[in-house]
C-alpha cells in the first residue's frame, strides 16, 4: 500500500496529500485492501495530534516494533521480505543491494552468506533448514529486540504496547 512519508510537513497538509492519493492516485493503481490500508493510515495521522503525550510513545513504540522488528529485512538496505526458497544463505532481492545475508541471524555477509550459514551459531550448521525451528529463531530475536525495547520505557506503556500488538504477536506465534 501506500505509505505515509512523515510528519514534518504537518497534519494539515499530510492529511490534503493523503487525501488526493485516496481519491485520484490510488484508486487507478491500487486495490481495495490498499485503499483501506490508506485510510487507515490518514485516520492514525490525524488522530496523532489527539493523543496525550503517553499516546504518541505508544504509537511511536509500536510504528518502530512493527516496522523495525517484526518484518525480517535485509541487514543492508532494511528491505523487507515476506519468504524465501530453499538456501539459508540469502541475497537481497533489491536490485540496488544485493546483499548476501544470513537467514538465521541476519548477518550481512557481503556477496555470499553460505561460508557464514553453515556456522552461524543461530543455525544448525547446514545450509538448508527447517523453516518452523527458522521461524523459532527470528521470535527468539525479535523477543530479545522488543523487550530490550520496552524495558527502557514505564511499565504502564509496555504493557499498553504489548496491548496494542498482541494479534500481531499471536499471527507469528510469539510469546513474550
């Protein structure tokens, strides 16, 4: 879908943007569940300015847990990928990066990540993987990056945060 770009140039203007790409722009190139995710996004921004101070860390923690944590990406250029074939040892598929990178630990390896892959101290010395105990791994990381996230915060927006992403926590199967 489309993607709200930041909030430097105000409510105001954002929200007129959003709304041109609503009704003109997205409506030729994007289907309904882009449509929806747009509006979804336009009502985030503007109920932002809404918000009390403790509000906004919440949607900031869970915008950067969503975005920074949750979606495996490329170590290089944060690319974010939904799957892959095969192979542990990856390579970006953005045709700017080409990164070789490392499935189980996201290590950027240069070029070519199956020297790492078949040592990573994540992995299980083999190239090739089960993707479940794969999946094991990355909720491993990502509960060791959430709570070294939220720890740094009051116990009353942690558990707010935790509130919030609880059915994203359970999509993955991710016990915090």
């Amino acid at each position: 879908g489309a993607g709200v770009r930041g909030l430097s140039q105000g409510r105001e203007g954002l929200r007129r943007r959003l709304q041109v790409e609503t009704e003109g722009e997205v409506r030729s190139r994007a289907g309904d569940d882009d449509r929806a995710d747009l509006l979804v996004r336009v009502e985030a921004v503007e109920g932002l300015g809404q918000l009390d101070e403790e509000g906004r860390q919440v949607y900031s923690l869970v915008k950067q847990i969503r975005e920074e944590i949750m979606n495996p990406q490329c170590p290089r250029c944060r690319t974010v990928f939904i799957d892959f074939e095969g192979c542990f040892a990856l390579t970006c598929g953005n045709k700017d990066c080409g990164a070789g990178f490392c499935a189980w630990c996201f290590q950027d390896c240069g070029d070519d990540a199956h020297r790492h892959v078949a040592v990573c101290p994540r992995g299980n010395r083999n190239v090739y993987g089960d993707v479940r105990a794969l999946q094991d791994v990355w909720n491993a990381m990502r509960r060791e990056k959430i709570n070294a996230l939220l720890n740094r915060h009051p116990q009353n927006i942690r558990q707010k945060v935790i509130r919030d992403m609880q059915r994203d926590f359970d999509d993955l199967h991710l016990r915090l």
